[in-house]
C-alpha cells in the first residue's frame, strides 16, 4: 500500500514539474525574444514603454482575475506590500532593462540579470536577517564568474580587444 501511494506522489510530481518546465522555458523564451526585438525595433526604453508594457500585462493578467474573483481586504498593509511588489522588482526592474538594452546588446543584458538572485538574497539578508546556506555559494560564484566572462571583464588580462 505504501509503495502505492509513493509512486503515485511521484508520477503526480513529475507531471508538475514538467508543466513547470515547460512554463519556465515558455517565459525565457518570452523574455529572450522581449529583449531581442527591443534592440531591432530601437525601442527607446523609458518610461513610456515600461507603462505601455505593463498596462499590456495588467489587462493579461485581468483574464484569470475576473474567473477567479476572491474578497481582497483593502487596508493599509495589503496596498503597501502590493506597491512594494509593483514598485520594486517590476517596474524599477523592467525599466532598467529597457535602458540597459539601449547601451549593451541583448545577451550581455541577459546574462546580467542573471544577478537578480544575487539581490534578491542581500535584501533578504538586510530586511529579513535570512542567510543563504548551502549551494547558494557556489550557484553565486557561477552567477558572477557568468557575467563577468559575458562581459568581456577578462579580456584585458588576456590581451585581448573588447568584443562589440
């Protein structure tokens, strides 16, 4: 009966991770092709596309938000935390990509981002008093070595000319 139940767990696990899977290379495709058509279209990033795009997100996400309508309590802690989410990572964080892609190209922008877990457990250090354990260390270590190596930071030891 045990074995039963434990492998009936794991095929109703691996069929989530697959559809998360998929999700994930579904958006960093998105994402890949976002960063790459602002650079064909000259895209000026600023403050006028960051609104355009995050109005198109928001009537996005209305779809399941009207199918699924639940009580929000509206108060202040509820509008605090939800400006901190908009304010913070989304807008700041996409409107800096938009300028980033007018100065680097496409993949030197993506690599870079790559640093967002790095931040994101600083602030979790400085705000929470969270310590990153384990992996944590290492997975950093490639983060950087990453885009650093993206970057051309290396090549001026090596002798090489930057890449453009």
């Amino acid at each position: 009966m045990f074995y039963r139940q434990y492998w009936e767990r794991q095929r109703q696990l691996s069929g989530l991770r697959w559809c998360r899977g998929r999700a994930g290379a579904m958006a960093g495709a998105g994402y890949g092709a976002f960063s790459v058509l602002v650079k064909k279209f000259c895209l000026n990033g600023g403050l006028r596309l960051t609104r355009a795009v995050m109005w198109g997100g928001a009537a996005f996400l209305l779809i399941p938000f009207v199918q699924h309508t639940q009580g929000i309590i509206w108060n202040a802690a509820t509008v605090a935390a939800l400006s901190g989410l908009v304010l913070l990572p989304t807008v700041l964080g996409f409107y800096c990509t938009t300028k980033a892609l007018n100065a680097l190209s496409a993949a030197q922008v993506q690599v870079s981002e790559l640093s967002e877990p790095l931040f994101a457990a600083l602030l979790a250090w400085l705000l929470l008093g969270e310590l990153p354990q384990g992996g944590f260390w290492a997975g950093a270590g490639c983060i950087v070595l990453g885009i650093a190596l993206m970057n051309g930071l290396f090549d001026a030891c090596v002798g090489r000319k930057k890449r453009r």
